[in-house]
C-alpha cells in the first residue's frame, strides 16, 4: 500500500512541474552548407517577426493545461542573424539599403509548441513557419512559406532544456530548408 502511495505521490510531483512558467533560450543551430552561389551580389534583407502570438505555448497536455512557454528575446532579431548568417555561406553579402539590388523578406509566422500524449511518452513539439519574398529590382517576385516540426518524446512534462531543444530544432530545421531552395538562391544570384 505504502508503495502505491509512494508512486502516486511520485507522479502527482512530477506533473505539478508542468505549471511551471519557461522562458526559452532561442539559439537556432543551422546547418548551412558553404557554396559561392551569390558571388557576392548584394541582398536587401529585412525581418518581420510577423506571429499572431507571441507566447509560444503551454505545458502539459489538453487535460491538464500548464506553465506558459516564452522567451523575453527579440526573435526579429534573431532571425535575422541567422538569414545573415546563412546569406553569406551562399556567397550572398546582406545589407540594410540597396535600392538597385534583389530584396529578402523573411516573416516569422509562426513559432509554436504543443504536446502530443502516448500511452508510455508524451511528445514534445516544436513547430516553426517562415515565408520568404524575394523581390528583383524589375519587379519580378519568389514568394514561399518553409514549414517544420521537431518532436522528442519524453516519459514526463518536458523539461527547459528539452523544451529549447524542439522549439530551435523547428526553427533551425525550417531556416535550413531556405538555404536548401535552389530556385531561391538562383533567383536572388541573378
């Protein structure tokens, strides 16, 4: 009897974590390969963190709603090192103003986390939207919206770390897809 308390009590613990508010690191890891496809040409790159909502999301699950998940940094900000970042592995060179050269829009729509409930393991997910318009001085456009999703299963209410993991894995993996699209990079190189 004492043994069932004992893991009752254990369980009720654990979960009591999930009201507990995070505030997430953003550091997206990307994984851009080195190529001189820009050749130096100049892009105008602007940011717009463009999400509907700006809490990221909550823990726990659709029957036990929890501690918000947010991050107090500037995620515009954030992207936009990342794009910079990116840009200039492709042989691009960002800039702020160029009135002759290509521009780069990039709009964060979305930056989400859920949770997913399994019989052994809930899933902790990140998911992540980005559309990008891409625009050349004759007014010709490329427009496109880059999705994804990271998913780590976890035996309890994913923790900070494990939270910070699906939410920049999403972003990064979403990044990663914008500097994969050749007809992206070929358009801007023209």
């Amino acid at each position: 009897m004492l043994k069932k308390i004992g893991l009752l009590l254990l369980i009720l613990s654990l979960g009591g974590c999930a009201y507990i508010d995070q505030n997430l690191c953003i550091e997206p890891q990307l994984q851009v390969a080195d190529a001189n496809i820009g050749q130096g040409k100049k892009v105008v790159l602007k940011v717009i963190d463009d999400r509907d909502e700006q809490l990221i999301g909550k823990r726990g699950n659709q029957f036990v709603p929890g501690g918000k998940i947010s991050t107090k940094q500037d995620l515009a900000e954030i992207l936009e090192k990342s794009m910079v970042d990116g840009l200039r592995k492709k042989g691009f060179d960002p800039v702020k103003n160029d009135e002759l050269g290509n521009s780069l829009k990039v709009e964060l729509r979305s930056l989400e986390y859920n949770t997913s409930m399994g019989l052994w393991t809930g899933g902790n997910i990140g998911t992540s939207v980005v559309k990008i318009t891409a625009t050349q001085p004759s007014g010709k456009n490329y427009e496109k919206t880059y999705r994804s999703q990271k998913e780590i299963r976890t035996a309890f209410v994913g923790s900070q770390e494990t939270n910070a993991k699906v939410i920049n894995g999403a972003l990064a993996n979403t990044l990663d897809k914008v500097f994969e699209d050749r007809e992206l990079l070929d358009f801007l190189a023209e």
